[in-house]
C-alpha cells in the first residue's frame, strides 16, 4: 500500500477545502436560523432535519454491494456486473422509497411524531408533525439516486464523491438565505438540508453514470463472473443494514434520546456541537472511504498483509490526535460564532475523546467490509450499540449534551474497538 502515503494526504486536503468552505456555510447557516427561530427552536429544527440520520439502513445497506461491485469492475475490468448491481439496487431502492413515503403519510396522519421524537419538542415546535413527515418524503425519494457517490468511491474518484456530498452545506445556506428573505419559516428551515441532499445526490447519480459510459467504452479484458442475485445483495445488505441502524442508534439515538430525558437546550447544545463534529467526522469518513476499496482491490489480488493494517492504524492514530486538538482549540469559536452561545467544555471534550477513537478505529472497520467482515462486525455492533444507547438514557439528564458522546466514546474505547482490530488482524492471511 506504498501509494496510500501521496493519495490519502491529497484526498483529505481536498476534503478539508471542501470542510473549510461547508463550515463558513454551516456557520452562516445556523446563524440565520438561531437568529429567526430562536435556541430552542433551533435545536428541534435540526432534530427534524437530521431524522433521515436515524434511519441510514433504510436502504438495506446495498450501498455495500454498490461500492464492491464498482471495485471489482475497475479491478477485473467486469463493467457489465457493476451495470447489473445497480439496476438491481435500484428496483429494490424504488420499493423501499415508497414504502418510507407511505410510512411518512401514516406517521403525519395519525400525530405520531409527537411521541417518537418528545412532547416537549412540540410546545416549541407547532409544525412538527409536518415538518418530521415531509423530512421523511424527500429522504425516501433520495434514496433513489443515492448510489451514485457510491459508484464513484468504489472507482477510486472519493475526491469527487467528497465534492458531490459536501455541496449539502452551500446548497443549504442559499436555502436558508432565501428562507430569511422571504419567510423566516421554521418549517422551511427543517426541510433547506434533506431537500440539498436530495439535489447533491441527483448531481452524484448523474457523475456516476459519466463514469459508467466512459469505463464501458474502455477497452479491457473482461472477466467472466456468476450473475448478480437478488438473494446476494439483501445477504450483503443485511449485515449492511444492522451496522447502520446500529450506528444510527449509537450517534443519532442519543439527540431523541436529549428530547425525551432532558431540556430543549441540551438538544441545541448537542447539535451545535454535533454540527462541527460531523464537520471534522467527514475527515475520517474520507480517510475510510479510501480505505474500503483499496482494501478490497489488495483482498482480491491476493497480497494483502497484516503489516498494511498495523501501518494504518498508525496513521490513524497521529490523524486522529491531529482531528482533536483541532476540534478542541476550534469547536468554541465556531459554536460562538454560529449561535452567539457557548456550550459547556465537558461536551467539547467529550467530543474530540470520540474524534480520536473513531478514527483509530476505522482501518480494521473498513478492512472487515467483504461480506463475512460485514457479517462479523453486524454480529459485534448490535450488543455494543444496545449498551451505548442504555448508557446515554441512564446519563442523559445528569450529563446532559455530554451524555452521547461520553456512552459511544467509552464502548468505542473498552468493547468494540480492541474487539474488531482482533478480527480483522486474524481475518489476514500470512503471505
């Protein structure tokens, strides 16, 4: 993996070019909407807009398939199975997106929403139960061209992917420059994000396609291979989805959670923070995206080694302290300048400890992302995730918008952790 030393520091400044210029949005951003709704609104706002994080299984994890099959192709020079994996992804995601736009006329319907995301949400909110239902529409029509920076990963063109995904941030502040304008509308400012995803993805979906006619039209040797079954992609998506409804719950869960067992101030506090972790988080997502295919490519040529593995974690250790201390030394400048508020220093440095362990952890992560790795990790997560969540309930009204980053940071550092850096070391064949 000598390569993985001149592209990784390239793909992580093009990401951090596209953080810098997301985050001057995303400052701009939440302040427009702190100043027009308020704090508390604010944090109900962003609790509405982020439900589509609460359900990133919804597409049966075949996004796994997708990345794979697109590896495979630029591997093996098969064009045709990559071709065949996404149409057959995209009938079963055209099934799945109705099904969640049915689901979000019958939770709007009948006030449910009310219940699952707090009571005390909807004093402060009078628009929730429209807002949560529409959120939940555009994200299940997303799903229909969310493939595409999946295409591109697999390819190797992440930097592109990271291009088409960190659009979200600008499409979003001129949304909400129009919503300012126009009608300072709560209700409007929940929908700005899922409806730039919607756009960015489409924008993803039209890029992989370019790529598709261009690697069709390249000459190679094809390589025969079985044909894609239905039955094989829902086996890869399967374990694709528990790890993402179980990531879902350890990240996303903890903020309802917020809204259940404490005040609407600790759900803004935790989404302004959560807003520049995930901006510092899309660092160490690059860094896995990279990662995933370039692992799988060394699986199928036969040389992967275990020396790859320890020299990527060591990488991701001097990453991870670097994310940290510019989290720490950065967070309360921009929470300032985003709301005009401070958040209290236990919840900033809860969440760089978190910053630095995700990091350390992504190498074996992404080293187990064949499909009896994603079989192995779906198996270790559900019960980490369980304690996580049962951890943030029984913190969350002494600790508050500490609580779930402290619960993901301690079963990340004392369970599932050394437990999937053990597996994916054993899972390397000696050469």
């Amino acid at each position: 993996m000598r390569s993985l030393g001149g592209e990784i520091p390239r793909l992580l400044g093009i990401r951090s070019l596209v953080l810098a210029g997301g985050f001057i949005s995303v400052i701009f951003y939440t302040r427009l909407v702190v100043s027009d709704v308020g704090l508390s609104a604010y944090g109900v706002v962003a609790l509405v807009a982020s439900i589509p994080l609460l359900i990133p299984f919804a597409d049966f994890g075949l996004g796994i398939s997708v990345v794979n099959a697109a590896a495979d192709a630029k591997a093996l020079g098969n064009v045709s199975l990559l071709t065949e994996t996404l149409n057959k992804v995209r009938r079963l995601l055209a099934v799945i997106a109705a099904c969640i736009v049915l689901l979000s006329v019958v939770l709007g319907s009948t006030g449910a929403w009310d219940a699952l995301l707090g009571a005390k949400q909807a004093q402060v909110f009078s628009d929730l139960s429209l807002a949560a239902s529409l959120v939940l529409a555009i994200f299940g029509t997303t799903l229909l061209f969310s493939q595409g920076t999946r295409v591109l990963q697999g390819v190797g063109r992440v930097g592109t992917a990271t291009l088409v995904n960190g659009s979200v941030q600008f499409l979003s502040l001129i949304g909400a420059i129009c919503v300012h304008v126009l009608g300072q509308s709560a209700l409007l400012y929940a929908l700005l994000i899922p409806l730039s995803s919607l756009v960015a993805n489409v924008i993803g979906w039209c890029l992989a396609l370019g790529v598709l006619r261009r690697m069709a039209q390249t000459p190679g040797e094809a390589v025969a291979s079985a044909p894609v079954r239905y039955r094989v992609l829902l086996g890869w998506g399967l374990s694709g989805m528990i790890i993402a409804a179980a990531v879902a719950m350890t990240t996303q869960g903890g903020r309802v959670v917020l809204g259940h067992a404490s005040s609407a101030l600790a759900v803004a506090q935790f989404s302004l923070v959560w807003t520049v972790f995930g901006g510092v988080n899309s660092l160490i997502a690059v860094y896995g995206q990279f990662l995933w295919p370039r692992f799988r490519t060394l699986k199928v040529r036969g040389v992967l080694q275990r020396s790859d593995l320890d020299r990527e974690m060591l990488r991701a250790g001097v990453l991870g302290t670097i994310l940290a201390v510019l989290f720490l030394l950065g967070a309360p400048t921009a929470i300032s300048l985003m709301s005009g508020s401070s958040v209290p220093w236990p919840v900033i440095i809860a969440g760089a400890l978190l910053l630095l362990l995700l990091t350390l952890h992504q190498p074996a992560t992404m080293l187990l992302m064949d499909l009896s790795g994603s079989r192995t990790q779906a198996l270790l997560i559900v019960p980490f995730a369980a304690i996580n969540l049962l951890l943030v309930v029984f913190f969350a009204d002494t600790l508050g918008a500490a609580a779930p980053f402290l619960a993901t940071a301690g079963v990340v550092l004392a369970l599932q952790g050394p437990a999937t850096f053990f597996i994916a070391r054993r899972s390397i064949r000696s050469y």
